[in-house]
C-alpha cells in the first residue's frame, strides 16, 4: 500500500482548518493544521509535507512570506494557495512565487479535492 500523502493546512480561521483537516483525513490523506505562517514554517522546516494549502491573509507572516519560504528551500513541496480575496494579480504573484495552484474562497470541496490529486499528481 503506497504512503498517504501528507497535507498541510495553513489557516488562521479554526473553523475552516478543522473542517478541511476532516475532510482531508475522511480521504486517506495525513493531515497537520497550522494556524498562522510562523507556525507554518516551523512546521515545514521540521517534517516532509507534500503539499501544503496556504491561506494568503493571515497576521503576522502572510501566505506570500510561506511560499517563498517553501519554495526557497524544500521546493519539492507543493502549494495550493487558498484566499477569500479571489483577485487576479493574488492568482498572478501566486503563480510568480512558484505555487502550483490557487483555489478562491469560499471553495467547493470537489473541486478542492479534484485540485489537490491533480497538483500531487504533476
């Protein structure tokens, strides 16, 4: 049986992180929560994720400051960034600082799912 896949969710809203944490986990994949982009780091700097979904507004260290963070020294992770500020240069500077995706809230959780096997899948 091949490993699950590890996820990262990366949100400062609990509700929205518990929620996606549960759905991802009901999927086979192995889930850790983050509630802000310095937790975030640390938790990357410590373990192996394969992907990590990163909310763009949070305090302190946003999603933007993550990713570069990913991108710059384990870029083998995989990033899918979430917002509920859905604009296009958000989507443009995502894609700039190397995230494979970028997923609007609200966010229909198929197309969530069909997003993240598509992206683990590249």
């Amino acid at each position: 049986m091949p490993d699950k896949n590890r996820i990262l969710v990366v949100d400062d809203e609990e509700a929205l992180r518990t929620v996606l944490s549960t759905e991802l986990s009901s999927e086979g994949y192995e889930v850790s929560t983050a509630a802000d982009g310095n937790e975030a780091i640390e938790l990357v700097k410590d373990n192996n994720y394969d992907l990590v979904l990163l909310d763009i507004k949070m305090p302190s260290v946003d999603g933007f400051e993550v990713l570069k963070y990913i991108k710059g020294g384990k870029p083998d992770i995989k990033v899918i960034m979430l917002t509920g500020f859905a604009d296009l240069k958000n989507a443009i500077e995502s894609k700039r600082l190397g995230a494979e995706d970028f997923v609007s809230k609200p966010y229909d959780l198929v197309d969530l799912l069909t997003t993240i096997e598509r992206v683990l899948g590249e």
